[in-house]
C-alpha cells in the first residue's frame, strides 16, 4: 500500500483566550468548534475552523512555540483580502502580494506572534 497523508491541523501557542477570540472569529472569521481544559484553573486547548481550514489553540506550556509559521493553499484571495480590509482590524492590515515564485499571498499575524500566509498559486496562462 502506497504511503497517504491526511489533513494537517497546526497546533499554536496562545497567551490570552480574549485576544485569541477577538483575533480568530472576530477578524479571521473562524468559528469555535470546542474547548478543553481540565479545572477553572487549567490553560485553554481549543479548536477553531473556517470550512475546512483548522487550527488547534493552546495555552499549554510546551504544546507549541509562538511565533510559528503556517502556509495555508486556498483559492479566493483576493475576496479573503477584502473581506479583512473591510474589518479595519486594528492589529493588522494585510496587504494582498504577488510573489516571485507564482503566488498571492495574504499574511496576517496573530497576537501571539504566530504568522498565517494564506496563498493562492497564480495561473501561469492568465499572467
């Protein structure tokens, strides 16, 4: 049987659960499927999603390093760039880039450090 792999879900660190809310439902637009912790007292491990984009969310100490990087490959850019710069976020204001190896690319960062480049290849023939 050949080798297959399956969906990839990034695990990033956050510090404050209000600003990971405010940052990914509030500007990214992502809903909050669940949330764990094991007391009142305990950190946050959370999943949020948008379609089939999900990320995993955790206050945990050692779960994840901030200021990670994620590629994330989509179609519709330019409506995901307008929809953000129509949010007037505070905190970012990303800029809609082509890149010099074939790509548009839309990076947000997160208030953790953590980066998200949403990227679309670019059609060579519409170029």
């Amino acid at each position: 049987m050949a080798v297959q792999f399956g969906r990839v879900i990034p695990t990033l660190r956050i510090f404050s659960l209000e600003k990971a809310r405010e940052f990914y439902v509030g500007f990214l637009g992502c809903q909050v499927d669940w949330e764990h912790t094991f007391d009142l007292n305990a950190p946050v491990y959370m999943q949020v999603s948008r379609g089939d984009l999900v990320f995993h969310l955790s206050e945990h100490h050692g779960d994840a390093t901030p200021g990670s990087a994620v590629m994330v490959y989509m179609t519709g850019i330019e409506e995901l760039h307008r929809e953000l710069a129509g949010k007037q976020y505070r905190h970012n204001r990303p800029g809609l880039e082509r890149r010099e190896w074939g790509v548009m690319q839309v990076s947000v960062t997160d208030p953790f450090g953590n980066r998200i480049h949403f990227t679309q290849p670019i059609d060579k023939a519409a170029s």
